[in-house]
C-alpha cells in the first residue's frame, strides 16, 4: 500500500505528481528543485545557495515522513552543467555523513524544470 507524503515546508508539485510515496519502510521523493516553500519563488542567486534550497526542501519532506538523511540509501543529482558539480557536493555533502552516505549518481542535461541548475530525488528506508 502506498501512502502520499506532502508537507507545506517544501515546494507544492507543480504537475500530476506528489512529493513523494511511502511503500511499506520505503520513500521515493519526487524531484526537487529550489523553489522557496514559502514564497513560492526560485532561489538561482547562486549555485551553493541553489543546492542549499534542494537539499532543504528534501529534508521538509524527509521529515514529514519520519526520517531524516540517515535514512537515505539512494540519490540522483541532475545538474545543467557539470563544472557546477564540486560546488553542489560541497553543500550535499554537509547533509551525509562520510561514513554512511547513500549510493549515488550525478547526471549532466541539456534542460531541468524551470530551467534550474540542479534537481535532486532520494530513495530512503527507515
């Protein structure tokens, strides 16, 4: 059985999607993007403040489901260039433990909603 997962703290979907779906011990998180839950407005000032936004947003709904990054076996970094990537694992970084850190991939492509320049998803399991 599947149970949807929102929370007001991260941004509303902006599509035919939930922010993310807990099956049994596991939770998919859709992709996120920097968009201010409060204000509804893209955060793109700057790269490490983007990544900060996405990461934060993800936590709101980590939360929101009773878990926390710890939890988070699995992630997918979308970026629109790659010579972005060491300043984006610089903040996501800050969010894993070294030790623990979950499985990962990092994908450069031509275009992300809004046209941002990262989007990240997490599978977690508590």
């Amino acid at each position: 059985m599947k149970k949807i997962i929102n929370t007001k703290n991260a941004p509303a979907p902006i599509g035919a999607y939930n922010q993310a779906l807990l099956t049994g011990n596991t939770l998919y998180t859709s992709g996120q993007i920097a968009i201010n839950p409060k204000t509804g407005e893209l955060v793109l000032n700057d790269i490490k403040i983007e990544t900060k936004q996405v990461m934060e947003n993800i936590k709101a709904i980590l939360t929101e489901a009773n878990m926390t990054f710890n939890d988070v076996i699995k992630t997918t970094i979308f970026i629109s260039n790659m010579n972005n990537f060491s300043e984006i694992n610089e903040v996501y970084s800050n969010y894993f433990n070294d030790e623990t850190a979950p499985a990962r991939e990092t994908v450069e492509v031509a275009n992300l909603p809004k046209f941002v320049n990262v989007e990240i998803s997490v599978i977690a399991v508590k």
